[in-house]
C-alpha cells in the first residue's frame, strides 16, 4: 500500500501522467477550441456534425483539465465529416444468382486538423475513421442514431489519444 502511494502520488502530482490516460502537461496547456464539425460527406442525418462535435467536447471536458474556450486556446481541433456509408459485409450463400450479404456496415470517416500552439510538432491533420456493422434485415433508420453514437464515440477517443495522450 504505502509502496503503491510512492509511485502513484508522483505520477499523478507532476502532471506528465494521469489516470484519464493523457501525458500533456496541463500546468502550461489551460485552454482548447474545437469548432464545429461540418457533414461534408454529403449524406447521413442533418444533426450528425453537431452531434459528433458536441461528443468531442464533452469528452475533452470530461477527461482533462482543459478549458474550453472560443478564442484563442493552446489546443485547437477542427474538422469535417467526410465519408458516411454503408457498405455490405459477410456474404452468405447464393440466393438464386446474387450472393446475398448477412451484415452490412456503417462507416464514417472525419479529417481533423489538430493545433497545438505550445508544441507545434505535435500539430496533426489526418484522417480517422471507424464502423459498426448491423443485420443485412434492419433498416438503417432503425438502428443508424445508436450506430452514429458508437462510430463517434471510438472516433473521439482516436482524436484525443492522438493529440493529448500522445498514443
């Protein structure tokens, strides 16, 4: 126990290493701003954008110390949307002449430009993308909201491993 405590009061008091799994040095970065998100890929729900963005700051929010502000920040994420479609996966045996697909799956991809202006070695502008796969006899209308929270949910935390936690 007391062993325990030796090690994990450093860590944890030199701002290096947190348990929220972030190694930025939050005693000189205070401050990040991300934009809005905007649905350039053409397709999926009206509120898509505003959603995924909303998801974004409510993680940082959430799992670092960083304040989120409007102006002019140490940390600045901005983005678009830019693919959103589905796709059919794990075909199955014919059924008469067309091979039928037993799943289909959802993928949304979004370019992020991260800025870090304490450390612009660490500024990024890439690509991350995820799906989730649902029953070829489901609508996406049916499931495509519970989908989009997922996809997003697995893109934020790509995002800020890249950028705060420096994964």
């Amino acid at each position: 126990m007391i062993l325990t405590t030796l090690i994990l009061v450093p860590l944890n008091g030199c701002k290096i290493y947190s348990f929220s799994g972030t190694t930025m040095d939050f005693t000189k970065v205070k401050t990040i701003s991300i934009n809005v998100f905007y649905n350039n890929a053409g397709n999926g729900p009206a509120n898509m954008a505003q959603t995924f963005t909303e998801r974004m700051r409510d993680y940082y929010q959430n799992n670092t110390p960083l304040k989120i502000v409007t102006t002019t920040s140490d940390l600045h994420i901005e983005g678009s949307i830019v693919g959103y479609e589905v796709t059919p996966v794990a075909p199955t045996g014919n059924q008469g002449t067309q091979v039928q697909a037993s799943l289909q799956r959802l993928t949304m991809r979004v370019q992020v430009k991260y800025v870090n202006n304490q450390d612009e070695e660490q500024n990024f502008d890439q690509q991350f993308s995820a799906y989730e796969d649902f029953a070829q006899g489901t609508s996406l209308s049916q499931v495509e909201s519970s989908l989009i929270t997922t996809i997003s949910d697995r893109i934020v935390y790509d995002v800020f491993n890249k950028s705060v936690a420096n994964w």
